[in-house]
C-alpha cells in the first residue's frame, strides 16, 4: 500500500501550522478504529489492512506533530529537496567551533569559555530562526506559493546546520 | 563499512594539512560544508601571479574519512596545475581514485566545491 498524504489521512488541509490538541484529538481517534482488537473477528486480510494503516497512522503522527518534520514533509512533497549548500554564512562558524572542539579534545581546558559563548550564540541564532519559520509558516498557510517555500527550504537548512552544532557542542561540554 | 587502502592511507597521512594567509592577495580560500552531516572543509591555494600555477595548497577537513582523504588528495592534486586546470578537476576523478563507495559521493563532492570555492575566491580577490 503507498503511503498515503498524511494530512489527508488525518483530514486536514496540506498546512504548515496546524493545531495540536485537534490533531492528537484525530490521532486518538483514528487509534481506536484501528485497533487491532476492534478487528480481531475480520478476515486476515482486513486485519493486515488495518496493521498496515495503523503504521501509517503513527509515522504519520509522528511527522505532523513536530513543526520541523511537518514542514520537511511538506516541502518533499512540494518537490523541494534538501539542498545541497550549506548556509555559507555559517561555514565561518562552524569551521571555529571544531577546531575549537579539537584544541578542548587536545586537552587545553581553556577553550571551554570559548564553546561556552559559542553555545549561547548557536542557541540565539536557533530562536531566531524558529520565530523567522514561525513567520514564513503563516504567511504560506495565508496563500501558498512555491516561493515562499523556497525560502522555508533554506531556513530549514540554516536551521538544521545550526541545531547540529548545538548538539556538538553540548555532547563536548557535557559527556 | 570498510575504507579503501588509499582512503586510509590519506587519512592516517593526510598530506598538506593547515592553513595559509586568508589576507595575502596570491592565497584564495574555499570553505564548503554538507548539510546531511554538517561535516565542512576549508581547502585554500596559493597561486603564481605570473603563471597562474598553483604552487602551494593546504586543507583542514572535519568529516569523515572520505572527506579527509578526498580534500588531502585534491590538495595533491590541485599543486602544480595552473589555475584553469585545476577546475577541470571533477569529483568522480577523486572517487574513481579511493574507490569511494556510492554513499561517500557526497564527501568527492564537497571537494570538488572546496577547489572551485577557493579559485573564485581568489580570482575575486584580483579583480579588486
Ligand atoms: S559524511 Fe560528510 S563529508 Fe563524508
């Protein structure tokens, strides 16, 4: 069976903000139908069905509830790729923070402050580009258009640049 | 996944690893970076200004091996070619070289990139 559009499996319009309690609501729902209990008594072939969607179900889940999966979903669908250019802008950065994190593994304990404070700017730069998405988010939702998701497209990408260096550098700070 | 004797062999060794003068006017400077794995390479040349010929290159890669090895061997490469030589380098010469599997394609790719980068950012340099 092909996966079928998750928005329309829960029966909602292709968006990108979309409310959470409605969908946890949808997802319950569609939970108790599919429960394999519910279809114990049917042919073998109907309980497959059911097994099968009831995986759909939970990818699909999964996907929409979080902004990011959610909008990443949209935008495949929408036949934009994740682009191959990193956010050059950042290139600087993330060259810095790991040679800083190679001098800290080398043992010179005093490139610790500079992480510190590199940590605080990966996290700044993160909020502002979640309120930025936040932003493009409505106004795709108010009229879609290609365009406007060209540019959700290379926020994602800035955004997943820099979440990976929030992470690098929280697993050197804290082990 | 098993690495190439020729990947290893740049990795343990990796030949021209540093860096050169960002400020100097003959030193121009590619810094390129994947997405999928956040891995970035710095790969910069040292061009004669009469001849056009690259007489020096160096590289700093935090990657994978392939990465590694890949901008290593661009940096081969790359010495004692002229400038427009050296963007005929193509990523698949590199995997055809280390025997890059298709799923380390990407990190020839980011070499080929880290090359053209630094010669634009050289040629811009000299245009001003
Ligand atoms: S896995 Fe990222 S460059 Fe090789």
């Amino acid at each position: 069976m092909d996966a079928p559009d998750y928005f329309q499996f829960f029966g909602l319009e292709a968006r990108l903000s979309i409310d959470l309690p409605d969908l946890e609501n949808r997802f319950y729902r569609l939970s108790r139908q599919l429960h394999p209990d519910r279809h114990a008594q049917a042919a073998p072939s109907e309980r497959e069905r059911s097994l099968e969607a009831s995986a759909i179900l939970n990818d699909a889940y999964r996907t929409l509830r979080d902004p990011v999966a959610r909008a990443e979903y949209l935008l495949k669908q929408q036949g934009f790729e994740q682009s191959k250019q990193a956010p050059a802008e950042l290139l600087d950065e993330v060259f810095d923070l790991n040679l800083a994190l190679e001098e800290l593994r080398g043992g010179d304990v005093s490139v610790r402050s500079r992480l510190e404070a590199a940590r605080e700017r990966f996290l700044a730069l993160l909020q502002e580009t979640d309120a930025g998405l936040e932003g493009l988010f409505g106004a795709y939702d108010r009229s879609p258009a290609p365009a406007a998701l060209g540019e959700i497209r290379a926020a994602l990408n800035r955004r997943k640049y820099i979440s990976n260096l929030v992470q690098q550098v929280e697993s050197e700070l804290n082990p | 996944m098993a690495y190439s004797e020729k990947v290893l062999d740049h990795f343990a060794n990796p030949r021209n690893v540093g860096s050169l003068d960002r400020g100097d006017q003959r030193v121009g400077t590619g810094m390129v970076g994947a997405p999928e794995c956040g891995d970035v390479m710095k790969l910069q040349i040292q061009v004669n200004e009469e001849t056009g010929v690259i007489e020096d290159a160096k590289f700093k890669t935090f990657g994978c091996g392939s990465a590694i090895a890949s901008s290593s061997l661009a940096t081969e490469w790359v010495k004692g070619k002229t400038v427009d030589e050296a963007l005929e380098i193509r990523n698949v010469d590199i995997v055809n070289e280390l025997s890059l599997p298709p799923v380390k394609i990407h990190c020839s790719v980011l070499a080929e990139d880290a090359i053209k980068a630094a010669i634009e950012d050289y040629r811009k340099k000299r245009s001003h």
